[in-house]
C-alpha cells in the first residue's frame, strides 16, 4: 500500500478514535491536573509566553523537537537529554508529552536546564496540526521516545526534510504480530523513519520486517537500564529520608516498597504486610500507586481494612505505613528501600519497569503478569537477579525468606544490577547516533 492511501485511511479512522477516547481524555486531564487552556497546545496553538520561550532557543541544526509520552519515557528522555546538553551545551530542546503527570516532571526538570529547555504538551496528529508544530517549534530533527510513531508528523517532517528518529525503540513479540496484522498501514509510515535505535539485539529483525531498512537500525542498549545517570537525586534521598524520620521510621528498620501498584493490588498486599508484620513487626510500607489521584480513595480503602495509613504529604505523626501521593519520587524512594514489589504484575496484566528498582541494587519481586517486558523478565530470572511468584501467597512467603536472610537480598541485588550492566553506555551511544 502506498504512503498516500495509509494515510487516507488512518485519517478517516483517527477522528472516529479521538471522539471515543474524549471523554475518558477529559475525566483523567481533570484527575491529574490537567488545564483547559492547555489543551489549545493539542491544536499547535501556543502561548505568546511560549512562544517567547522558543525563540530563546538556539535556531538551526543546535535545535531539536523531543517527545516522551508519559512518566516512564519522559525518565528516559531527561536522562538522555542531560547528557545531550552535558555533550552539547549550546543545545536548545523542546520536549512535548501526553500526560499531565509527565508533563510535572518535565518542567520540574527544565527548571534545571537554564532555558536550554521548554516543555509542551504533545499536539494531537491530526492533519496541519503538526505542520503547524512544526513551523513554531522549527526543529532540525525530532526524536521520538521509545514507541509512539504519529503518521502525519512523520510524514510532514519528511516532506521538510526533517529527519524522525526513534530512540530506546523497544518492540514485544506481541506487539510485533499486531503490527503485521495491520502492515499494510503501518510499514509505509515506519519506512520514513531517518533511524531506529534498539534496546535489545533481536529488535534489529523486528523492525526490519515493518519495513525499516536495516542499514538505519543500531542496537544501542536500553537508556533506562544504563547505570549511567540511574542513581538517584542525593538531595531528594535526603528530603524523604527527612520524610521517613518525620513517619518515625528509623533508618534500620526493613522497609518494603510497593511501586507503581494498580487498583486492588493495594489491598491485597497491605494485607499481607500486616501478616508479615506478626513475624516482622518493625516492617515498615511505602505504598507508590501508578495513579496518585487514587490517593484518597486509597486511604478511605485501606483504613476500612484496619490499615492505619498516612499520606506523604499529609504526615501528623508516627505511622509504618505511607502512601506516597507525590510525583518523581519513585526512583529516590527504591534506593531507601530494602525490597521492592513491582505493581500490575498481580491482578493486571503486563506489568511495571523493574529496571530502576533493579539498577539501585535492590532484591525485586513481581507477580506473574509481566508481559510488557518479557525479554528484561528472561534475563533477571536467568541471571538470579529477581524473583517472579505466582500469587501473593508465595510472595509473602518470598519475603519472609528474604527478611530473614540479608544476605540473600544482598545477592538479589548484585546479581540484577550486573545483569542489566550490558546495557551500560547506551546513553552516550544514542547521543551520538543523533548528535
């Protein structure tokens, strides 16, 4: 099928998908703090403030359009943007996103980047809504996060001559069979791609049978899992460690980590805390919903349980188990915990990143839905540097084992961190590739 009819059809389907997804878009933007008037950015219209901050920005070949999604990928696309400026210092970057909660963290990370850095929501890929992206933003090349391709970016970057890359691209199995079912749309857009920058070696074939030639993939490694850059902010440590005195959890008491949890998981496992706490009663929970505006359902929920539980940013006075109703924190909070459960792995389905729990040298567990990231699952499990348990039953069974032997959780965590160490340069690899 030819460019001009993938697009057609795309097209035609893509207003009939926006008008479903509205309501469910409106109701989230309200939950996570989203603005009406920023959804004019979703149209390419901006500010007359953004606009002034743009035109700040070094123009020609020092000035480039980045786009990560949501929290996970803008984590990725901070780091390798530092080390594109660190690189590059007469750098200017314009990083859109999707969501409300990754647009938090971008601009708490651009308040950093002494104006090298402005953060946009994403425009919607509706036709001459990227040409008009384009023409404000007037970027040399775009960089694309991991896995969102919009073909009517794609194809108007291309009939300016503005190369696409996509970066830290990873592609399942299952995704890869779903892309083929709809090849005949897909392929035309994914063969405009300038480059493909790989997480894993066997992506290279993958994305060549979508079309993309094979001399414009490069296996670079995974940005997330390179230990450059993945250790944690020392002042925010700090600040939460401020924040576990102030809960009255001392620094050498256990503490059990619950990251990025999904509905009624929460439940399930401050249950099971509360039994291990009969065999470790210093056992102290921090509780990291992949939703903060769950928070207060999440109290009421856990309090009706018998669960005394406080808010992070609501602390008034000692209590052993925190929910964390704050953004960004995620990473700083893996590195003050002794054991980490990864979230969606037990009653959804695919599962959450381990990577960044794995990289501060932490004994990981997760459940056994962890689909998402199958090739990183295979790898930890191979090289015993995590632990994967059918139910929570076995889990808490796990956990009791690894409280009371600190030695295996020591190894735990220096086994996944050395698995994951092969992946260690791919940031300055992709700053090259696109430098």
């Amino acid at each position: 099928m030819s460019l001009t009819l993938s697009l057609l059809i795309y097209n035609l389907l893509l207003p009939v998908g926006l008008l479903f997804m509205l309501p469910g878009a409106i109701r989230k933007m309200r939950q996570r703090g989203g603005r009406w008037s920023d959804l004019w950015q979703r149209f390419g219209f901006l500010s007359a403030e953004h606009q002034r901050l743009i035109a700040i920005l070094p123009p020609g070949t020092s000035r480039l359009w980045m786009h990560a999604v949501s929290v996970g990928e803008v984590g990725i696309a901070t780091k390798l943007i530092t080390a594109m400026l660190r690189q590059q210092p007469g750098l200017g970057i314009v990083l859109t996103t999707t969501t409300p909660t990754g647009y938090a963290l971008a601009t708490e990370f651009a308040q950093r980047q002494s104006g090298r850095l402005v953060v946009l929501y994403s425009p919607l890929d509706l036709p001459g809504v990227g040409r008009r992206f384009i023409q404000a933003l007037a970027p040399s090349q775009i960089v694309l996060v991991e896995a969102e391709v919009w073909p009517n970016l794609v194809a108007t970057a291309r009939r300016q001559s503005i190369p696409v890359s996509l970066v830290n691209a990873r592609l399942s199995a299952r995704s890869e069979r779903r892309f083929q079912q709809l090849g005949f749309l897909i392929k035309p857009v994914f063969s405009m791609l300038h480059q493909v920058l790989v997480q894993e070696p066997e992506d290279v074939a993958r994305w060549t049978a979508l079309a993309v030639p094979a001399e414009r993939i490069h296996h670079t490694g995974s940005i997330k899992f390179d230990p450059q850059g993945a250790a944690a902010d020392p002042a925010q440590v700090q600040t939460l460690q401020g924040i576990l005195q102030t809960a009255g959890i001392r620094a050498d008491q256990p503490v059990l980590l619950l990251a990025s949890t999904h509905p009624g998981e929460e439940a399930l496992l401050a249950q099971m805390t509360q039994r291990l706490r009969q065999s470790h009663p210093c056992l102290a929970l921090l509780i990291v919903p992949r939703h903060v505006e769950r928070a207060a359902a999440l109290v009421e929920e856990l309090a009706s349980l018998g669960i005394p539980v406080q808010r992070r940013s609501q602390i008034t006075g000692p209590c052993s188990t925190l929910l964390i109703d704050t953004t960004g924190e995620l990473r700083a909070w893996q590195e003050l915990a002794t054991l980490v459960v990864v979230g969606k792995s037990f009653l959804a389905t695919g599962g959450q990143n381990p990577a960044e729990a794995v990289m501060a040298r932490k004994p990981v567990l997760f459940g056994p839905h962890m689909e998402n990231f199958q090739a990183l699952i295979e790898l930890l499990l191979a090289q015993e540097g995590a632990v994967q348990v059918p139910d929570i039953s076995m889990l808490e069974q796990s956990l009791d084992h690894l409280l009371l032997t600190p030695a295996e959780c020591a190894r735990l965590g220096v086994n996944g961190h050395a698995a994951l160490a092969r992946h260690e340069g791919a940031t300055l690899k992709t700053v090259q590739h696109l430098l």
